[in-house]
C-alpha cells in the first residue's frame, strides 16, 4: 500500500478508496505532518549558532546540543553500550519524527536558551518555522 499524502480533496478520495479495497485485517495509520524543510534548516541554523556560541563553556558539537534540547523539550532517549567497550551512546533522538507543533516548541526551546545564554543568532528573524 503506498503512502498517501493528504494534501486536497482527489487525495482524500484516493485514500478513502484504497481503505475500502482493502484486504481483511489491513492496517491504516494517520500521522500529524512531520518537520518541514524550513524547519529542519532553521533547527541546524541555531545549532550551529549555540555550538559556537559555548554557553556556559559547553564545547559541543550541533548534534549533542540537538540531544539536549530535545531532552530538555520532553523527548525521551534510551542509552546502548557502546561495542568497544567506549561507554555508552544516545539512541531514538530523531528530530525527523518530530511532528510540525513539536519542532515549533523545540525551536522555541533554544531560543528561550540562547536569550538567557546572549547567543547571537544568524538569522534576525523569529520566522521560517511554521
């Protein structure tokens, strides 16, 4: 079964159509629209920014600062051992599985961080991420 996008009404009918031809004991599965592109560009932006920013002397990378908001936003993460014996690593924080509402507030997350940390920003505007 392909994935149908819901974007006007001829999908809508194609959808509804593809549920009634359905064999017996089918699954059907309604998902809130992911990040959008502009989002996930804005989220790396201010990344980057925070990174080279180092609040409160952090020297992370974009990715561990990704963690940690997410962690901060209410994101739940699991811990698996590392193969060589190096310690354990996140698992599960996947930004692109965040829905267009919960990347709005993780967003807003690092920007509430970076006014009380003085991170400059390289975008002026609070825009981009609807």
């Amino acid at each position: 079964m392909p994935v149908i996008y819901l974007l006007g009404d001829s999908q809508r009918a194609y959808a509804a159509e593809a549920i009634r031809q359905a064999p017996q004991f089918s699954t059907v599965s309604i998902l809130a629209p992911t990040r959008t592109p502009p989002q996930n560009k804005k989220l790396w932006a201010m990344l980057r920014d925070v990174s080279q920013a180092k609040p409160e002397g952090r020297l992370w990378v974009p990715d561990t600062w990704k963690a940690a908001f997410m962690h901060s936003s209410g994101h739940q993460c699991q811990f698996a051992e590392g193969l060589d014996g190096s310690g354990p690593f996140p698992v599960g924080y996947r930004s692109s599985h965040l829905n267009v509402q919960q990347m709005r507030d993780l967003i807003e997350v690092i920007y509430e961080y970076g006014a009380r940390h003085a991170v400059p920003w390289t975008e002026a505007e609070r825009s981009g991420f609807a």
